[in-house]
C-alpha cells in the first residue's frame, strides 16, 4: 500500500467576525487548504506553500500549540493509499483569495456554516478542535 504524507492549514481571519476558509474540491467536497509534502520540506513548510499556491495567500501566522493529524484510506490509480495529514491553525489578515485549477470554488464561514458546509466527520472534527483551542 503506498503512504502519503500531508501538511495543511485550518485557515481563518478575524477582519469583521472570525471566518475559516473552506475549498471546493474537484470530487465536490469542502475541506481546508492541504497538500503533499515534497521531500526536504517540514509540515510548516508545505502547509504553507500549498495555502499560497491554492489561495494566493501568504501571509499566515501559526497559532503554536495546535497540531492534529488525520488518517484515511482512498483509492486512486488503481491502488490503496493511506493518507496521513498534518493540520496547523493559522490565522491571516487577507480575504481576498485568487483560487488556483486545483479547486472549484472557495468560501469563508463562520463556525457554524462552516461546520454545515464542511463534507466530512474528520474536516468537521478538526474545526471542532481550533475553535475549542480558539476559545481557550
């Protein structure tokens, strides 16, 4: 079975209210910014460079202290893939996204749309937590 390692951001700014910043998949389900790590890269590293090559967004500052992982299986190229995800919490000061082909479309939300617009339990699950270290 091939393993896979990520890295992403749970990406949120406080310009009026807090708001996250979900994406818009091409298989149609809305998770935060994520990427493959490319060897030679920290987590922190390619979280980064996926946000500012998906959102355009570079400035992003991490909230120490907050780091989740998630696991899954998927099935691509006619083989398994165990997926392991490294999650970090920043916060920005920019809204304005310029979305790359990767994705169909972007969306900021508050907590509660986000949790309800968020497609699957282990995206929903992560929200839960940075709003609960948010609200610490």
């Amino acid at each position: 079975m091939k393993e896979e390692i990520s890295s992403g951001i749970i990406l949120f700014n406080e310009i009026k209210d807090r708001k996250f910043l979900l994406l818009n998949y091409p298989s149609r389900h809305w998770d935060f910014v994520k990427g493959k790590m490319e060897e030679g890269e920290t987590p922190h590293e390619t979280a980064l460079r996926e946000t500012k090559e998906e959102t355009g967004i570079s400035n992003v500052e991490f909230l120490n202290g907050f780091k989740e992982e998630i696991e899954y299986y998927f099935r691509a190229d006619n083989q398994d893939i165990h997926k392991k995800v490294i999650f970090f919490l920043g916060k920005t000061k920019t809204e304005e996204v310029i979305l790359s082909h990767e994705h169909l479309d972007f969306i900021w939300l508050d907590y509660s749309n986000a949790l309800n617009k968020i497609t699957y339990k282990n995206a929903k699950d992560l929200l839960k937590k940075s709003k609960e270290f948010l609200n610490y």
